[in-house]
C-alpha cells in the first residue's frame, strides 16, 4: 500500500496558519546560546518557525540571519531532529554556490535544534506568480529564461556535489522543488532552498519505501508513484515550474489532493499552447519516461541559451531587481523593512536588546510598577523644575534638531556628513540630536540610479526637517562580447562563465572586471570596463590562437572595450 503524505518539513518562509507549540508572543525576541539573537518570527508551519534574527560575533561583528527552528512542542522527536541534522549537514556541502541558500551554523536552544541560514530579503517565485494571476498575465520571455538558467545551475551544482573528504559522489535528490522553495533576494539572485526531505547517500533518516514526500502539484509521475526516483525527478520538477513560467498556472488543475496526486502519476501534460521555440525543452523536461528526458542541464541550458541568441535579449539579477521593483510585490517591501529593522537592533552580550523594541516593551510590562514609580517621581521633578525656571528664565529654543529622510526607489545607501560625524545607513531614516546652525550634506546613492547630494542646516526657528530624495534611473548599459576564437567571457560577482560571441547582455552602469579564457591559451585576458553612465559598448577579444592549426600563435592573447 503507497503510503502518500504531503509532506511540508518547512518552508523557508512559511505562510502564517496558527499551530500549536510555537511561541505565544512572534514579537518577544530570545537568545540561541550567547552567538544568536531571534528577533521576530516572519512564519511557521506544522512543525516549525522561521525568526529573522543576528548573529553576535567577537569585535561586535553582527549579520542578520534567518533562523529555522522545530516547535517546542516537537522538541522531544528524535526523527525530526535528525532531519534538521541532516539538512545541515547536506547545505554544508552546498554553500559555496550563489544559488543556494547559505547555512552558517547549527546550535541548540534548550534542546530545540535551529538552523541558522542566510536571510533572503524577497519574495518567493509563487508570489510572482499569485501577483500577476489575477490580470491573467505572464512573466516577460527573457525573466522566464533567467529564471529557468539559475535555477538549472543551482540544480546542477546540487547533483554533481562530492564528499569534500572521500571525493565519492553525494547523489543528492531535492524532491521538493517549488515555487516556493525558490526565493529571490531583492537584488534579483535566486535561490534554491529547503532541503528538509532532499534525499542524499549520506543522509540519516531513512525514507519509508513508498512514502511520498514533496508538494503533489510539483512532482515528477515516479515521485507521485511512490517508486525509486533520481536526480532526473528533479528534471521533471523543474519542467512544470518552466510550464507555469510560460503559461502563468500550474500543469495540474485539480482541486484536491487526491485528483492532483493522480494528474501527477499519470504525468501528462498538454503542450499545444507552448510556444513553439519552448516546446522542444519541455518535452524533454517533461517527458513520462525518465529516460527520454534530458540527462543533463547542460543540455537544457545550451537549448535554452539558443533561444536567448535568437531573441537578442540576455537579462541579469540588476535587470530582474528591477522587474520585481515594477511589480511592487507586498512581500518585497515586508522583506527590505524586517531587514532594516534587525539592522537597527544592537546587541550585547549580557542578552538583552538595547534598541527599542519588541524585548524591550515586553521587559517594560514585566516590571511596570518600578517604571511606574520612576515616573511619578519623575513627573514631580520635571514640574518643580519647570516651576523653577519658568519664574528665573523665559522660555528657550530647542538645542538640537531631526531630520525625516525617504527616497524613491526605497533602500538607498545614505551618507550623512556633519562637523567630524559620518554616517551611512539606508533610507527610510530618522536622525535625531542633530546640531543646529552647522552644515548637513547627505548623499544619496543607489546601483542603477543617478546618486543626488543635498546640503542643509537646522536652525532654531526650523529644528525639523523632511526630505526625500527622488533619484532617476540610468540608463541600461548593453555590452557586446566578441572573441577570436570563440571563447569564454566571466565578470568575477556578476556573471559566470558564457560562450562569446554572445547577444548583448544587459547590465546596470558602473565598473566592471571583465575576463575572457580558452582552455588552449594558458594565459586569460582582463579587461576593465568603466560605464558609470550606461550606453552600448562593445568587447572584443583575440585569444591569439591560429585558425587552421588551432593552436596558439604566441603572441599574448589582448581585449578592448569601445562605446559605440
């Protein structure tokens, strides 16, 4: 008998239904040993929580983290605590890639294992699709193709991971790729998380055989089935998220689990829709036989950069940022103000939180009767003393000053300069105790935008001010890569590895370090770019190695980069 269960070990960031064993109060922050300080729960599901929170290091190091955490009620499970091991033990294999969500430590507070992973800032894939479902409309082609591209790399980098010690390979299965386990930061990387029931050789718990675990909607027929799966299960999962990409709903309709588990089993999907350039790929995704699919994402990323020549449109994670800022997605904004949020909390090691905040208002209710106290007494000073100086002095102006900063776009990089003070934090800001009649220059900068500077003073008649910054985007910069041979073409942080010649890719102004190799010419050439005003440039590149003899001629390989 198939034993079906639809399994949700956690979602990285989980939609908010009440449950049972969780805390009582998400707002009151706690302590993970002396290292970690959870300041607010963002989700919970089932059988845990998620809490955004900081790391505590030496010399007052701080990063904001996400912490992943089981249930207090679940506490005593050793299954799941053996689960949370192994999902740390697997992301640890994992970490290096810039596609998968980082893992930074695993600690235990009073018992309770919590994972403590990288704080994703945006939204999930799902809540694009749910924002553009109601006006029936889908993503644009070329988001669709960057979509598709880093989550196949990720996917890839997951298979191919070794034993760092034995070198053996790991033989990892997500089993739960989803629109929801694919979350986007708000600089447009994506990230492949939640591996809370990947399926690996190294793994403790063992999975009951025909157990189904995984999301119904996102399976591959042999997951649905119950029977033995590989990493082309993953192939199959990521073909019907490239079919809603393109069609903007899911393969499977039903409205139960019972008839989607059965869709899924079958595994048929209607592509007579699809656009015939895509038609081809996700045949191959999505093909019933695990054997006709394709063996390889390199495959389907050759395949799918194919269409990207044809079309003459190569986005990056700049320009996909910039997509999601035209959406105005709700869980963007809620991401970007939690982050700024645990930004502005400061810590200390004797546990208590020295921001106002959610701990501070709950240590208040504790002992309200000694604020209580202090206030009256408080009150009566304040009146005698005014008392005292309203019959000696007449009244004063104020001595210092505030200023209100916003900006659009939102999360500004600010700088605030005045007598020996530097400042820089991010926009929405309050600054108060500001100095009167002394000059104040804030500049306001932002990648893809044109940075703006103001300059001021408070005075005793205007000791408060708002100002709001409403800095104009650049213009894109396009980048033309040709080489002589054909080569390949990396910019360190900003793109990997690419074939060139290559359509012109689009990328936000500034300064870039630019790379072109062949693995015939032991010497790779680097090039600077500096377009800080955007514009159409071209790239050019001679690798130096004979046409006929395909060998190299000698000479040192060189590049040039010329606007047009």
């Amino acid at each position: 008998m198939v034993l079906v269960e639809n399994h949700f070990l956690f979602a990285q960031y989980m939609r908010h239904t009440d449950t049972m064993g969780r805390h009582t109060d998400t707002s009151s922050g706690f302590w993970i040993t002396d290292r970690y300080y959870a300041i607010e729960c963002i989700g919970y599901g089932g059988m845990g929580e998620v809490w955004i929170g900081k790391s505590h290091g030496d010399q007052g190091f701080q990063r904001i983290v996400a912490i992943k955490r089981i249930l207090t009620n679940k506490k005593r499970s050793a299954h799941l605590h053996q689960s949370m091991k192994d999902e740390a033990a697997l992301l640890s294999h994992l970490t290096a890639y810039p596609n998968i969500i980082n893992i930074f430590d695993l600690r235990f507070d009073q018992g309770i294992p919590c994972l403590i992973m990288e704080y994703i800032d945006g939204p999930e894939l799902k809540d694009i699709f749910d924002h553009l479902a109601p006006a029936e409309t889908t993503l644009p082609l070329p988001v669709t193709n960057y979509i598709m591209l880093e989550t196949s790399k990720a996917l890839s980098y997951v298979h191919q991971a070794k034993d760092p010690q034995t070198g053996n390979p790991l033989n990892i299965i997500h089993r739960d790729l989803s629109p929801t386990n694919l979350l986007i930061t708000s600089n447009g990387i994506i990230k492949l998380a939640d591996f809370g029931i990947a399926k690996w050789d190294l793994q403790t718990v063992s999975t009951v055989h025909g157990e189904i675990k995984g999301k119904f909607r996102y399976m591959s027929p042999e997951q649905a089935m119950g029977i033995k799966i590989d990493y082309r299960s993953d192939y199959f999962s990521l073909g019907l998220i490239f079919y809603e990409c393109l069609m903007g709903t899911p393969t499977y309709n039903g409205t139960s689990d019972s008839e989607v588990i059965q869709q899924a089993q079958k595994g048929f999907v209607d592509l007579q829709n699809i656009d015939d350039r895509y038609r081809p790929l996700l045949t191959k995704l999505l093909h019933p036989d695990k054997k006709q699919r394709y063996q390889n994402l390199e495959e389907f990323r050759r395949d799918l950069g194919d269409i990207s020549l044809e079309t003459g449109k190569v986005i990056t994670h700049d320009s996909f940022a910039r997509f999601l800022q035209h959406l105005h997605l709700p869980q963007l904004d809620l991401g970007t103000k939690r982050r700024i949020r645990a930004e502005h909390t400061r810590l200390d090691r004797t546990g208590a939180q020295t921001t106002t905040g959610s701990s501070y208002r709950l240590f208040l209710m504790r002992h309200w009767r000694i604020y209580l106290s202090l206030l009256v007494i408080l009150i009566a000073i304040s009146i005698l003393s005014l008392a005292s100086f309203s019959r000696t002095s007449s009244p004063s102006s104020p001595l210092r000053g505030n200023v209100e900063i916003t900006s659009n776009p939102d999360a500004v990089s600010l700088t605030i300069q005045y007598d020996d003070t530097k400042i820089q934090k991010t926009s929405p800001l309050t600054l108060n105790d500001l100095p009167l009649e002394t000059p104040i220059m804030i500049s306001a900068e932002k990648i893809g935008y044109q940075s703006e500077n103001k300059s001021f003073s408070l005075s005793k008649t205007l000791p408060h001010r708002e100002t709001l910054f409403h800095l104009t985007p650049l213009p894109p910069l396009y980048v033309q890569f040709v080489t002589t041979p054909p080569s390949e073409v990396s910019i360190p942080g900003i793109l990997p590895s690419f074939d060139a010649p290559s359509p012109r890719k689009e990328l936000s102004p500034g300064t870039y370090d630019i790379i072109f190799s062949n693995p015939l010419v032991s010497k790779s050439v680097h090039i600077k770019l500096e377009a800080p005003l955007g514009g159409e440039y071209l790239c050019k590149a001679n690798m130096q190695i004979d046409a006929i003899t395909k060998k190299p001629t000698g000479k040192n390989p060189s590049a040039t980069c010329t606007k047009r």
